[in-house]
C-alpha cells in the first residue's frame, strides 16, 4: 500500500523532499521545488496544510522560524517511491553515496506498539503447525516452499529459470533446457542452504559470524564467488552508493549489525535489520541480497515464526526499495514489502 495515493503529484514531491531533508523552512521547501515543480507561495501554503492535516508531516515554530519535518521513526518516513526514481541515478537530490555508520543508533523501534499488537494476533507458531499436519501433507508443503522461495529469491538476483522449471530441478533434478549452469547451481543452493537451516534452525537465534559465513558459502557454492568477507570494492547498477572498500572497516561494521541484531528484542525487528542491512553494507563479493533473506528467514524460523517466500514480490519493487534504502536509508517501503510478505506467509503456506 503506498500511503501518498490520494495526494496529486505536486503534494507528493513535496513530501518527499521533507521526508529525505528534514527540518525545513517554507522558502527552503520552495527552493527544492523550483526546478522541479514550481509553485506560488499560496498554493505551497495549501499543500503544506493538506501533508500536515493528514499528519503526513508535522510543523513547529512560529512566523519566520516556522519548519516542517518528516514524523515518526527516522529511518520510516514516508517516500513515494515512483516518483523517487522518476529521476535518473545522477539527478536523485540527497543521496548518501557511503556506508552510513550512525544507522546503527537507528535500528530499534522499527516497530511500534500498535504494529507488535496487530502482527500478534496473526501469529502462527509454524513449528505447531507443522506438527498439526499429516505427515505427508507436510512434506509436500515443505517442498512447495521450497521451491516457491528457490525461485523468486533467484529470479530477484536475474536468474531466468521458471517456476515449473524450478520444480523440475528441484523435485526432479532435471535441469531446464537453454539455462547456464549458474542459474542451475543458484537454485540448488537455495535448496542447500535451506535445509542448512532446518537442520541447525535454533544455531540462528543469537546470531554470529560463523553462522553467516557458513550459509554464504553454501549459498555461492559453485558459482565463481569467493567466500568469506570481500577484500575489493564494489558497485551496485542503478546507484552512486558505494559501500565500504577496506576489509576491516567492513568487519568493523558487520561486527556492529550483529550485535545489534542480538540486542534487539522483537524477531521480526531482528529479521528485517538483517535482511536491510546485510544488503546495505555488502560484506561478501557476490550474493549478498539472497543471504540476507535466508539469514532474515533462518532468524524467523528459529523464534518460530513463518519464513517468507517472496513469491508475490514484484522484484522491480523490491529493488527499487532497496535502491531507496541504500541511498537515503528509508526503511518505509523495505519494511512494508517484508510485512506483506509476512502475511503471504501466514495466509499460503502449511494452512
């Protein structure tokens, strides 16, 4: 759900600017607008009125010192993400271009009472409900997981490989014609590396180094990816953010996210600071985004909860959230697409 629908598209550019540059003045404000969608100073007056009606923003001051600021938890305001990437990479305003190391303050809170409430009353126990079922109609649903969950996490990396092709591999271990031996192997390694988790699920619920590693390396099995913490820079297509270069700074700050990880009280807080931040931070050379799902899911399954598929993620989305992330460290949208996966869970699989 995008909570800008009913706004025009002048309200929504606005927000985007006080959401991404906080605390600014009426004539700040006009300033960023004026090459990109000019207005008079009544017509501002009246869509900052609107945004602050619909406690979209919030407003403080008085007279010439009046500001307006994005509300909530600072790493959750509220982006419309179309309009974000209507512009081209080198023309976004604000992008953080380096690995920010003050996020780590940020990453409590990322739920709030209300949310805990909601997402408790859906919660199914899922080692529970697997007892529940007949043992057979376990392991189908087991497998159709699996599968579900093998396919679209590759086909976010690029894999071409279909759905049916992907139950072919895996149930078959046919390989689909016209498809490189890359694509084969990421497959396989999704299966690989989840029944690493089912079978070691409570090594996930204080997480350490080790543990990551290990399911990196079976996830980058065979595919030209070196194991282990990247010693080189990286880029990432369709960004300026360039993560960390120096090893040890890198370690540094995977060292932090663990810890933070471990600190944090709530598993889907725990799961969705993984999944983000294991992205963000980019500690191995290759396979980075699928380990932080099946890290983020190894976590949900070790307090219990249902691991998530993706497989009704539109995976443009789910990058161009990510993209969003890495350059401007919003949350929103990864958060909101994590949830909706969430409750795909619950409502899909082992019913």
């Amino acid at each position: 759900m995008n909570e800008t629908v009913d706004l025009n598209q002048r309200q929504k550019i606005i927000l985007n600017i006080v959401s991404q540059e906080g605390n600014m003045s009426r004539q700040a404000i006009s300033l960023a607008l004026k090459n990109i969608y000019p207005v008079s100073k009544a017509t501002l007056a009246r869509d900052l009125k609107i945004l602050s009606s619909q406690r979209l923003i919030g407003s403080t001051g008085t007279g010439p010192s009046w500001r307006y600021q994005p509300v909530g938890h600072p790493l959750l305001h509220i982006i419309d993400l179309g309009l974000y990437f209507q512009q081209e990479p080198d023309d976004r305003l604000g992008v953080k271009t380096s690995f920010q190391s003050d996020i780590f303050k940020k990453l409590t809170g990322l739920f709030n009472a209300d949310e805990k409430q909601g997402l408790g009353s859906v919660f199914r126990s899922f080692s529970q409900t697997k007892k529940n079922l007949d043992r057979t109609i376990m392991v189908r649903e087991l497998e159709r997981f699996l599968i579900e969950l093998s396919w679209k996490s590759s086909k976010i990396e690029g894999n071409t490989y279909t759905l049916l092709e992907t139950e072919a591999l895996i149930k078959e271990q046919r390989e689909a014609s016209g498809r490189s031996r890359q694509e084969t192997r990421m497959i396989l390694n999704h299966k690989e590396a989840f029944k690493l988790i089912l079978d070691n699920t409570g090594d996930f619920k204080i997480v350490k180094l080790n543990t990551l590693l290990e399911l990196h390396n079976v996830l980058v099995g065979g595919l030209d990816i070196g194991g282990g913490i990247r010693k080189n820079a990286v880029g990432i297509t369709g960004t300026r953010y360039r993560p960390l270069d120096n090893e040890w700074q890198i370690r540094e700050m995977l060292g932090k996210l663990l810890e933070t990880v471990n600190r944090a009280n709530y598993p889907l807080e725990k799961a969705l600071v993984v999944n983000s931040m294991i992205a963000y931070l980019q500690p191995f050379s290759g396979g980075n985004k699928r380990t932080a799902r099946m890290f983020a899911n190894a976590i949900l399954m070790a307090y219990d909860y249902f691991p998530l598929s993706y497989r009704s993620v539109d995976e443009n989305e789910y990058k161009q959230a990510m993209i969003l992330f890495y350059e401007t460290n919003n949350l929103y949208h990864l958060k909101r697409l994590f949830l909706e996966q969430y409750r795909f869970a619950l409502a899909t699989y082992f019913g």
